[in-house]
C-alpha cells in the first residue's frame, strides 16, 4: 500500500494532513523515566474496573490494547506496568506538540492531546509539497519532543486519518513491523482502500455499529457502497447511514475547524469499590464539584448548566441537570446543585460511576449575579440548592480568588480547602472528563 518515492502531489491532490502520536500518554512517561524503556507500560486504571487508555508498543506486541479492560491486559502480560496518567503532563507535551505544527500552518485543528488535522491550502504561495511538508514536520516532532507519529495526507479528513493510522507501526503475531511513517492516498490507494478494508476501518465504527453492521452481512467497506441508505438508517439512525454510505464511496465533506468552540467540561470517576450509600456520593459530589471549579476558573468562564451521570453495577446510567439564572465557577456552589440532583436519583442500587459536568458557558466578567431575598418554596431542594450556590457564588468570591493567585504563584498543591485534605495531605486533582480510565490500585 505504499506510495512510490516519484510521487510528489500537489496541494490541490493531498490539501489535508492528519497526525497522529504514537502511544502518546505510554511514551511520555517513558520519556521522563528512561528505566522503563523496552518494558511493557500502559497507562490507565490499575483496578478491577480500570481500562488500559495508551499502551507502548512493547505491551502491545502481548495483544494489549487501548480500551482494553485492565484484567484481561494482565492476563495477556502478566509483567504490564500500568502508570496511573499524569495529565498535566501530557498538556505540557500537547501545547508542544500544536505549537509545531502551528509553525506549519496556522490552519489546524485538534483532536483530543494527541492528534491534529491540518488544511494546507493556505500555503499554496508558499510553494509547499505535501509530502515535504508532512516529513519535516514528522522530524521535527521527533526532534523536538522525541516522540513518534504517523503523518497521512489525502483529498478529504477519512482518507487522511487512515493515512495516518496506515503510516505508522502495527503488531503481526506479536512482532512489531515498522510503519513507513508518511502515507499519501493516491487516487488508486483510495480505490484499493474503498475494495479491501473492513467496515470497523472507518471512523466512527466502534465494536457495537460493527456487530450490527456484521449482523446485516457488511463486513467490507465495498458492502456498504451497495447498501439502500434507509435500509440501513432502520438500523444505525440517518445521521449515521448517511455518514457511513458517503464514506464508501470516498466522500467526506467536513472540513479543519480551526477554532472549536468549548461545549461543556466534567469530571468523572469510576471507583475500585462501588458507592453503597448516599453519604458517599453526595461525598464525591463535593471533590468533583472542586476539580470542576477548577477547570472552570483557569478558563475564566462560569456554567449555568450543571449536569450529573451515574452509572449503577447493573450497568445502567441516568443523567440529571439544573440550568441556573447566573453562572457559577464556585465549588460550594457547584456541590450544592450537583447534590440537589442526586439527592432525586433513586440510590437502591450501588454505583460504580459518577460525573460532573458544566455547560452553558458565560464569561466571568459577564455574569450578574447577587444575593436573592426570594422565598424559597419549603422541600424543593432544586430551589434551595439554587438560592444556597447564589450565595456560595457571591459571598466567596473574595477566598476563590486569594486561593487561585497562591496557586499560581506556588502550584496547584500550595494551598486548598478543608475538603481537599486526605490522609496523605491536601489532594488537589485536576480535570480529566473523557481521559478518566478507571481506578487506581492492584487487581485483585
């Protein structure tokens, strides 16, 4: 599937890049420990519910793999050191990792930390090759930050993402065989792609639209080219039938959002042994509450929407939200909708996950908010909640910012609130939202 060395294609033939780290989270905390080098690192949760979030090529070559649960990547390599993830860490790598491919091009857009899709019209003056272009950036990327990528060129974002994936290094029967690094999609790799690849290939088709596509008889890319798009759509919902028909047929209109507009921020947790009792979650509300007050302040932004998600060991998960008349960045405040929400779930069965989540974004220097006399109807704990974070929003804006400047000044375990301290000190955790992959701790 390689592209011959003569091949050169213009901007107009190959106008989209995508790169894509290597084992990203896996190789930066074998980057900052060296002894770890040529053993088997995963990062991601240790315990019975954890998942395995990146896992070095090493690891891999023993059949784990990413969103694996962590019992079953233990029993393929029994020796797997799994690293609990340091995100701050990976931010640090990522702001790196876009400043370089800024130098490129201003004309990028991110994916998660570790993946970037690039348009590179606007440097046609410049005289800019592709495939120039994606090999220096591919070295400098290697230089600079030491880590490994794979750079995919094409007409459109699908064909660039499975560039990428195809450019870098893959196990074959628990040996590693190196990527080329750089792959262009010529129009007859486009062709030969579109014939041969499995449905589970293209993005957006996880396990469960595979299985249902496999239920169906489409296993092959080609398959789909030939469905009836409403058949389909009985089955997958239109949007997806839709997406899934126009990509066979080699079709992607989505183009490089440079600016992507921050929709919502959360913290969740999926804990070693299930919550049992209300006192615990309403608990855990709290310390999500502060890691989500956090991350709303060093945005500068308040939410006006809060929103919690509980999964039960049934598996099963229900969500409830509040949408305030003022926005709150106030972790008292945020505690107080946020255990007002729970307090009207049915609690009967155990909980084995608990999130947070902020929405409907206002600026701080937007917000108006202060102090209400209204009476508040007795027993309606949504409306007290709300009165009680109006008060926590305004009475502790004076604390919220003394503590934010020490923690600049001094870092982010400087100083923190009563609510903050564990038995090994103050434990001031930071966001993770979707990056969360499951408790810490030995599998039993």
């Amino acid at each position: 599937m390689s592209n011959s060395p003569a091949e050169s294609p213009s901007l107009e033939e190959a106008p989209i890049l995508h790169v894509d780290l290597d084992a990203f989270f896996a190789s930066v905390e074998i980057l900052d420990d060296p002894s770890l080098r040529g053993k088997p690192v995963c990062v991601g949760g240790a315990a019975e519910r954890g998942v395995i979030a990146s896992a070095s090529y090493e690891a891999r070559r023993h059949g784990v793999k990413s969103a694996m649960p962590s019992v079953v990547a233990r029993r393929l390599c029994p020796d797997l050191i799994i690293l609990p993830g340091r995100f701050d860490r990976y931010e640090e790598y990522s702001h790196q990792f876009h400043g370089v491919v800024n130098d490129l091009t201003p004309d990028y857009e991110p994916l998660g930390l570790d993946e970037v899709f690039a348009d590179l019209r606007s440097l046609r003056r410049l005289g800019v090759r592709p495939l120039d272009a994606a090999r220096e950036l591919r070295g400098r990327i290697r230089e600079e930050l030491q880590l490994e990528c794979g750079v995919g060129l094409g007409r459109n974002k699908l064909f660039a993402k499975l560039a990428s994936k195809q450019s870098k290094p893959h196990v074959v029967d628990h040996q590693l065989v190196v990527g080329e690094g750089v792959v262009w999609v010529s129009p007859e790799l486009e062709e030969r792609w579109i014939a041969e690849l499995p449905v589970r290939a293209l993005w957006g088709v996880g396990p469960q639209t595979a299985t249902k596509l496999h239920q169906l008889g489409l296993r092959w890319v080609r398959d789909l080219a030939k469905v009836d798009e409403e058949t389909l759509a009985r089955h997958l919902g239109a949007a997806m039938a839709a997406t899934l028909v126009a990509y066979a047929r080699g079709e992607d209109e989505r183009t490089v959002t440079v600016h992507r507009e921050l929709k919502s921020l959360g913290h969740d947790q999926t804990f070693a042994i299930s919550l049992t009792s209300l006192e615990e979650v309403l608990s855990q509300c709290r310390h999500h509450a502060g890691v989500v007050a956090r991350a709303l302040r060093g945005q500068g932004r308040v939410a006006r929407t809060i929103s919690v998600v509980l999964r039960f060991d049934d598996l099963e998960s229900l969500s409830r939200s509040q949408t305030l008349p003022f926005g709150i960045d106030d972790e008292s405040a945020l505690t107080s909708v946020a255990q007002a929400l729970v307090r009207s779930v049915d609690l009967s069965r155990p909980v084995r996950l608990l999130g947070l989540y902020a929405s409907s974004f206002l600026e701080r220097s937007d917000n108006q908010v202060q102090l209400s006399f209204d009476v508040v109807t007795e027993g309606d704990r949504r409306n007290e909640a709300i009165e009680q974070s109006r008060e926590y929003q305004v009475s502790s804006a004076s604390l919220r910012d003394a503590l934010d400047d020490i923690r600049r000044r001094y870092g982010a375990s400087s100083v923190g609130v009563a609510s903050d301290l564990a038995s090994q000190g103050l434990r001031i955790e930071r966001q993770r939202g979707s990056h969360a992959f499951g408790p810490e701790g030995p599998v039993k």
